[in-house]
C-alpha cells in the first residue's frame, strides 16, 4: 500500500511517502510498501459463573487482538466533493493554512486533486489499517431461584427468574461500527436482553 505521511499543514492535501523518488508519492507500483499487516494475533474468551444463596450469576467475556480496515476504507465513507455522511471526526479535517490534522482539506468537486488523493488514501493508503482489538461482554445470565419456604407456601416445586444478555457492552478504540466484522454497511451484532421466569407446579 502506499505509506502515508499525513496531511500538509500548508496545502491541506493529504500525502504519500515517495519511496522511488520520482517526485510522486502515488507512483504504482514503485511507491507501495509493506508497512503494516493485518492480522489476528491471539483470541480467546474468559467465562465465570458464581452461585450464592439462591443467586447465580455467569458472565462471558470475548476478547480479540488484532489489525483492520478502518472506516475510511469502506464505501461508506464519502470522499471530499460527493454526498454523503461522514462520521464527525471529519470535523476537526484541515481547513486552513497551519491546521493540523488526519483528515485533508474538503472540496466541492469530486474531480478536484484533493478528492483524487483521498480515493487513494481509502482504498491503497496504509492509513487505512487500524487497531481494531476488543473486548466484549458476549454473554451475561442472572437468574434467582426460589427459596423452599416460598415454594411451600406458593404450592410450587420449583421456581426461577432470570435475564439473560447477548452482546451486552463492547470496549474498542476501533472507528466504525464494529471491530469484528469491520464493515460499515452492516449493523454490528444486536445487543438482546431476554427476562423470563421458569415454574414447576
């Protein structure tokens, strides 16, 4: 891919390292570089259930190091001088002589340089690959169990109310919708809370 450098502080205009020195820091493929990888490079998973008096409670805990395609790689993100949304960090993108920032100049036209460059930064820019790691609280279960004396008088032989969570909280420094499936045109997977009771007569 071709290494990026960062966004001109003068010009606004994002750029490239030139790593064969012919005064274009795009040149295919005499620029492109292997720089960065993407990978997964461990996972596992750390599930605990603690029984007290009547209580039990489980919780399962997913956890993933790993490289990935940021947003600005998806066909989500719209590149300078098109219609679109964008997520807000392009809010703080350079807008004047001196600013500093990720994200170049925006334009009004899709052929403008700026929005030539920015479509190379999203699909062969090594400023592309993110740090997509997280930790997630897969699975949660808490459930109380009737105690006997409240059976005996509720003439029931057995008795239990519990709520069950899946998908329940994410920790991720990754930009995007999900760090797991790392696209921007799906919903990540849908937090579902389950709350039911269980009786034997």
């Amino acid at each position: 891919m071709y290494h990026f450098t960062g966004v001109d502080p003068q010009t606004g205009l994002i750029a490239f390292e030139d790593k064969d020195n012919n005064g274009v820091g795009t040149n295919y493929p005499g620029d492109l570089q292997a720089r960065k990888q993407i990978t997964q490079d461990y996972y596992g998973g750390l599930q605990n259930t603690v029984t007290y008096k009547g209580f039990q409670v489980s919780l399962f805990f997913q956890f993933v190091k790993q490289t990935g395609y940021s947003y600005i790689a998806s066909p989500a993100f719209v590149v300078p001088g098109r219609k679109g949304n964008q997520m807000t960090d392009v809010l703080n993108r350079w807008q004047k002589p001196g600013d500093e920032s990720e994200y170049q100049m925006f334009t009004s036209s899709y052929a403008s340089k700026g929005s030539g460059l920015y479509s190379i930064s999203t699909y062969a820019g090594d400023n592309s690959i993110t740090d997509a790691s997280f930790i997630r609280l897969q699975n949660v279960y808490l459930a109380w169990s009737v105690s006997p004396p409240l059976m005996k008088r509720l003439h029931l032989k057995g008795g239990k109310v519990y709520a069950q969570g899946q998908n329940v909280l994410t920790w991720t420094k990754y930009k995007g919708l999900s760090p797991e499936t790392q696209s921007q045109t799906m919903l990540p997977p849908l937090r579902t809370i389950t709350v039911g009771f269980q009786l034997s007569l």
